[in-house]
C-alpha cells in the first residue's frame, strides 16, 4: 500500500552497494540527514489540511479526527479543530495541542490529551502526506498549504454541517420584509448537536434575548444537511417538523458565528447568530465529544431559489 518513504528505499540500496566512502556517508546521511528531511518537510507547509474523506482502515486517532488542520512549528503541534474562528484564532494556525519531533521517516506527536502517538510518514506528492498509525492500521492524508494560498471558504463550505454544532444556540437576529408568512416565523432559536450518530436539533419559539439555560425547547426532531446535485456551491437543511414536513432551507454561511437560511415555499430570509462558542481544546469534556466522520451527504435536486 504504501509507495515510498522520505528517504527511498533505492536510494538506501544503492548507497549499501558502494564502497566503504560511500558507507561512511551512508552513516552521515542516515544518522542526521533523514531526521532532518523528515522535520524539514512536515514543517515547509504552514497548513496540513486533514482530508477526512481520504482516510483508510477502520481506526482512529483521536485528535486526527477532531483537526481540519495542523501545523508543525519548531517543536510544537497546533490544530484548528473549530471552523468558527478559522483563519484568525492563533495567525490562523489554530490553537497549542501538544509537540512533536520528527525522524528517519517518523513522526512522533505528544498529544496534551491524547497522549503519544507514532506514525510512519510517507509522500504521496509534493504536497500530500501519509501519516500511517500503526497501532489502529489507519492512515491519514494531510495536504500542505501556505496560510496566503488557503482556501477557507472551502474548508466552511465542505464541513458546514460542524459550523451548526460549534455554538450552544443560535438565536434569530434578522427576518426579511418579503415573504409569505409561514410556522417558521415563531421560531426564535435553534440548536444542532449529534446523539448516537443522528443529527438532533431542537426549536425553541421564546422571546429573543432570553438566556441560553432559560431556554424551553418546544420541538426536537432530525436534522439533515444535502448536497445540491449540479450546484457545487450550494447546502440545503431540512428540519424534521410534524407540523411543516420535512422542510427544506438553502443554507448560506455569512461569517463563522452568522448563517442564513433561505425558505423557498415562502421567499423568507432568516439570519442566525451563534451564542455560546464551543471551542474544542483538549478537554474531554468537550473536545472529545467532536469527531469529524467522512461526510456522504445526500443529494438533494432542487435549483437555487435565493438570488
């Protein structure tokens, strides 16, 4: 499965075919320069977006699962495991979860929460990692990424569905002027989160500005986040509501506390704002209770209704 590591295999077997010089540099080169190669290249990205959808075996390694990026600067490890505040929080490096060290094809990660972990680290291409962990058989790709070139409109864009979980709430803030009146109107604040793998939300029609543990929740039900079939750009939510159906918004991200959703069987737009940011540290109280899972939306055939 795996093609080559940092240092190739050909150029180790060429080395022990020649002469007693080349043995001594052999000592050299393994001794000092493949811990070095191995240092230097985790460390020539600023950004090591964690593809999950890439992912191989049916392991895990915790903090893996909770980052969409890491960063490898002198010895220590940081992660943005929120897309609330990605591209800001830490320079937009994230926060500090932990150190590191690198050789002879190894990557060691002490993990704050996580504790050690050991991978063989492999070259897929120029800018593409193999970060195999051998206790659990699973191998994670990273892709490298300078901070000027990254694209976070596509990191929000691929993981929206986590943006919902990232607040306690979200509380209304804006309903437009145009629009059929409809039983959504009363909905003040909403409330996404993930119980044995189904994506719950709940409603809640009190006042705005009541407090978040002064809440009552009027309805709980499913949720469900789809891809758009031809409309690369676009997320639709349904809520599960008895009295609506099984309705449907187009979901549009305007900063990383503010969402937009858009009901086409009225033409309303309602804004949301989050109260009450999750910020998945190391603590397992919280951050052990994300996990990002390779997404399969489903697809919804619908046309983008909100110009």
């Amino acid at each position: 499965m795996k093609n080559f590591t940092l240092l190739g295999t050909g150029s180790l077997l060429m080395l022990l075919l020649s002469s007693c010089y080349a043995e001594v540099i052999l000592e050299d080169v393994y001794v000092e320069d493949i811990p070095q190669q191995t240092r230097l290249h985790v460390q020539s990205y600023d950004l090591w977006y964690v593809d999950i959808n890439a992912t191989e075996g049916t392991g895990e390694v915790p903090f893996l699962q909770r980052a969409f990026t890491l960063s490898f600067i002198n010895g220590i490890l940081y992660a943005n495991n929120n897309l609330s505040g990605i591209g800001k929080t830490g320079n937009g490096l994230g926060i500090r979860v932990g150190y590191y060290d690198a050789g002879s094809g190894l990557l060691e990660i002490d993990h704050d929460v996580d504790g050690l972990w050991i991978f063989d680290v492999y070259q897929v291409n120029s800018r593409t990692l193999e970060l195999y962990d051998r206790r659990s058989n699973t191998s994670y790709f990273v892709d490298g990424y300078q901070r000027g070139s990254f694209d976070y409109d596509r990191v929000f864009y691929e993981n929206i569905e986590f943006l919902l979980q990232e607040y306690d709430v979200w509380e209304k803030t804006f309903v437009s002027e145009t629009g059929a009146i409809n039983d959504f109107d009363e909905e003040n604040f909403l409330q996404f989160y993930e119980s044995n793998g189904a994506t719950i939300f709940r409603s809640s029609i009190d006042p705005i500005g009541t407090p978040f543990n002064s809440l009552l929740w009027d309805y709980e039900g499913f949720y469900e986040v789809y891809d758009v079939q031809n409309d690369e750009t676009l997320k639709t939510l349904t809520l599960d509501y008895d009295f609506m159906g099984n309705d449907y918004f187009e979901l549009y991200v305007i900063d990383d506390r503010t969402i937009e959703l858009y009901h086409p069987d009225s033409g309303t737009v309602y804004e949301f704002q989050g109260r009450g940011y999750i910020q998945f540290l190391k603590s397992d109280s919280t951050g052990a209770s994300k996990k990002r899972v390779k997404t399969n939306n489903p697809i919804m055939n619908v046309v983008r209704k909100r110009k």
